[in-house]
C-alpha cells in the first residue's frame, strides 16, 4: 500500500496523527526534501528506507514503490502541507492505477492554514471577504491565461500566492492592474511554523522590497486583501439579535 501524507506546514507537531502514525510504522518514506522538515523522518522506524524526492523523478519515485510493493513494504509517499494543493499526485496516482497498485490519501495541514496562524489572521471575515483565491503566478510552469492574478485580484477577494517569491514585481504589477490600489495591505509569511518562521506585513506595492530588506527569496506565501486591515464586521453567528438553529434572538 501507498499512503500519500500530507506533512503539514513545517512545524514536526502539525503533521496529523494519522500522518504520524503511519511514519512511525511504514518501510519507506519518499519525501518531498525541498519543502518537509526533515525532522518529520525522525517519526520513521529504525531500519526504514529514506528517500529524497527534490533529486529524483517521477519514474525513479514510481520505481521506488514498485520495488517495495513487490517486497510487500509500506511506502509513505510525504508531501508538503497537504498534498492536494500543488503537490502533483495525480500523476503518480494515475502510474498506480495503471500498475494496479493501491494507495490512499490522508490530508494534510496546508501552509496556508499555517500563514494565517502567523498572522493571528482570518481570512474570511464578515464585510470584507467570504472567499479565497489560492493560486501563483506564471513562471517555468505556465498558468492558465483565465487564471492571471490580475483576474483573480478584480474580485477583491483574500488571495494567497504560492510559489512566487522570486517574482514580486510581477506579482506586485499584476494585482495592481486587476484593482488592488498599491497601499493595499498584504504579507509575506516565510516558513510558516518552521522555527525560522518570518512574518513581514507590508503592501501590495512594496512586496518586492519587502522581500528584499528580509532577505526572502522563496519558501514563502504572498497574502492579500483587507482581511490584513482593520474594519470588519461583527459576525452574525454569535449576535445576541440573531436567531440561529440552537437559540432564539434576545428582544
């Protein structure tokens, strides 16, 4: 079997107690060694096979756990965060359809969750936003053209950018023509969770300095819009004048 784990943000005791378990008594770990905490391999059993993923392809990954199926081993397959968001299982799910292999998929705690704890922030706050955009800019791995950030950001809603840091001006740039103003608040949350966890606030229009008075060139998420400002209003699930299912309004 091929358990597909979400590692969490960073920190060793955000990864899910399922996620954990299963380290603990799995054969193989294959991790994602550019982005999990390698501390997270100290949950795995003396004798378990380790290997890094960031050095390895898709076929050497799939061959990986071809092996230890024939063997009849556990492979636990840990990605970043969670893995449904920029993780690419499905390709390798789709080689273990093909080779009749099974495998399952235990979420994970995304980074996102782990920058807005940083920030002690919600991202959907009542009178600002209801939604969230989690999307990146267009790099080596291209973007659909319906997808550019400038689209997204005329909704004015939360945004969270991912694997963007070495292209603020860009990213700066195309929310600004999809409405934001430049003083519109945003931050840069640099391993969120991990001990060298840094939180820089700052606006839409100077996320590139920002970055670079920090010293931050990647392993970072961009977080807009006016859930990182002031005004808000009061939710209505526990206003006193608010009938809910379980108590009447107060007169």
């Amino acid at each position: 079997m091929i358990h597909f784990v979400g590692a969490g943000p960073g920190a060793e005791d955000l990864i899910t107690v399922r996620g954990a378990e299963l380290l603990k008594r799995t054969d193989v770990i294959i991790y994602a060694g550019s982005l999990v905490n390698p501390a997270l391999l100290g949950y795995g059993k003396p004798g378990c096979r380790i290997y890094n993923s960031a050095e390895m392809t898709l076929e050497e990954v799939i061959e990986v756990m071809q092996k230890a199926e024939e063997k009849g081993l556990d492979t636990v397959r840990l990605h970043t965060g969670d893995a449904s968001l920029y993780g690419a299982i499905r390709e390798q799910m789709d080689v273990l359809d093909e080779l009749k292999i099974k495998y399952e998929d235990v979420p994970g705690v995304s980074s996102f969750s782990g920058a807005a704890a940083a920030l002690n922030a919600e991202y959907t706050l009542p009178g600002v936003s209801q939604s969230v955009v989690i999307t990146r800019m267009a790099g080596r791995t291209p973007v659909p053209d319906k997808e550019s950030i400038s689209s997204f950001a005329a909704h004015d809603c939360t945004m969270v950018i991912f694997l963007s840091t070495g292209l603020l001006e860009e990213v700066s740039a195309e929310l600004i023509a999809g409405g934001y103003e430049a003083d519109s608040p945003a931050a840069i949350v640099y391993k969120a969770t991990w001990p060298e966890e840094k939180v820089v606030r700052c606006t839409v229009g100077t996320l590139a300095q920002a970055a670079k008075d920090n010293n931050i060139t990647k392993t970072a998420l961009i977080l807009v819009g006016g859930f990182l400002g002031s005004p808000y209003e009061r939710s209505k699930l526990y206003d006193p004048t608010f009938t809910t299912e379980f108590r009447e309004a107060s007169k």
